[in-house]
C-alpha cells in the first residue's frame, strides 16, 4: 500500500510542530503542556534517573551488643531484575511493615534496637569489568556512603528519623555556607499557609500583616 507523498509531507510537519510546541512550551513552563497530552511531547522519560544506585540493609541489635541482619526466611522478592522489593522503597515508607513483617515470621534473640540503613553508590561502578575497563583508565574502586535513615524498636516502631543520603547532602551544603545558613535563618516565610484572613477576627491582623504594620491611612 502506497502513501502518498503528500500524506507523508503532513504527518512530517505536524510531528515537528508538536515536538516544537512541547520544547517551547516546557522552557517557558506554558501551562498549555500541564496536562496528560503534553506527557506524549514532552520528552522527560529519564528525568527521574539518579547517577547513584541504593539498597537498603536493616540491621537488628540484641541487648548484648550483637547485630543481626534481618532478612526474608522465605526468601526475598525480587520483582525486577536481580534487586529485592526493599529497595525499592527508597522514601521508607513501608519500612515498618516490612520489619514487623519478618520479625513476626522469624526465630530470634530479644532485639533491642533496629537500624535502617541506606548504601549509596554512583552507579557507574555497575558496569561489567570488561566495560570499565574500556571507559576507564583507572582501577575500579568502588566507594559506597551508608546512612542512617531510622532507628525503630524491637516491634518496627520509630524512634529516630532521618533525611535520605540526596537530602542530608543538600542540608549539610546550606550548613556549611555561612552565608546561605545566615539567609536560612533571618529569611521570613512569603505566604503563611496555617493563616486564614477570611476567617472571624483576622482581618485586622492580616492588614497588619500585609503593610509590615504600618497604616495606609
């Protein structure tokens, strides 16, 4: 079956234009392309993607001292690939469940505390030896960076939080800035989201506030 050129021609066009208007659109933040169609031309399938990979390890302390790895009995569920359903729960979010779940199904000793730790490592180091080997000039040492996301009882309940290795890296650069620690502290919020102005009493409050407390009378 022929198509004719003309056929050809349009669907050409029409493709480039789209692909035109999606680019222009998504540098100018149009919100033309805010929506469901905009997703199929504008083309931000890798924008999620992180230069590091990470695995989560929970690990579980009796009272005297030792450290146990907590793993499946049954055997961990690997959905994807050769990497096990944990890790995927990168926000640990369902870390509790988890924990409960095989302290629940498992024989073992009075634990005290259990640690959730996160691995990071740049995922360049995932490469076969042979490619590295062709990428690289120099030895593949891989360097990995642990953090402590949690410290929860014996039961899985939280005790301790904390920020995930990209966040904790971000926090520490502010802290380490004077001048962006100086701006972080003396900064006053734009827009108080815990205030209604339409609400009975606050009227007088919210003039106040929005003249710094000086009449415009």
């Amino acid at each position: 079956m022929k198509i004719p050129r003309w056929v050809s021609g349009l669907f050409v066009c029409v493709y480039i234009s789209l692909l035109s208007w999606g680019i222009v659109g998504h540098a100018l933040k149009m919100p033309s392309i805010a929506n469901a169609f905009g997703y199929f031309i504008v083309w931000d399938m890798f924008c999620g993607w992180q230069a590091y990979d990470n695995r989560t390890h929970i690990i579980g302390e009796d009272s005297q001292g030792n450290y146990y790895e907590i793993r499946e009995p049954w055997g961990a569920f690997q959905p994807f690939g050769n990497v096990d359903r944990v890790n995927y729960d990168v926000s640990n979010y369902l870390a509790v469940r988890h924990i409960r779940n095989v302290l629940k199904h498992s024989d073992h000793p009075p634990l005290d505390r259990v640690y959730v730790v996160q691995e990071i490592w740049a995922k360049q180091y995932n490469v076969p030896d042979h490619l590295w080997n062709c990428c690289f000039s120099e030895p593949k040492d891989k360097m990995s960076y642990f953090n402590l996301r949690a410290v929860c009882t014996e039961d899985g309940m939280p005790i301790e939080t904390n920020p995930d290795w990209f966040t904790a890296q971000t926090l520490n650069t502010i802290a380490d800035n004077p001048r962006l620690r100086q701006q972080a502290q003396s900064a006053q919020p734009y827009y108080n989201t815990f205030f209604n102005p339409r609400s009975e009493g606050n009227g007088a409050v919210f003039s106040s506030t929005l003249n710094n407390g000086l009449s415009t009378n």
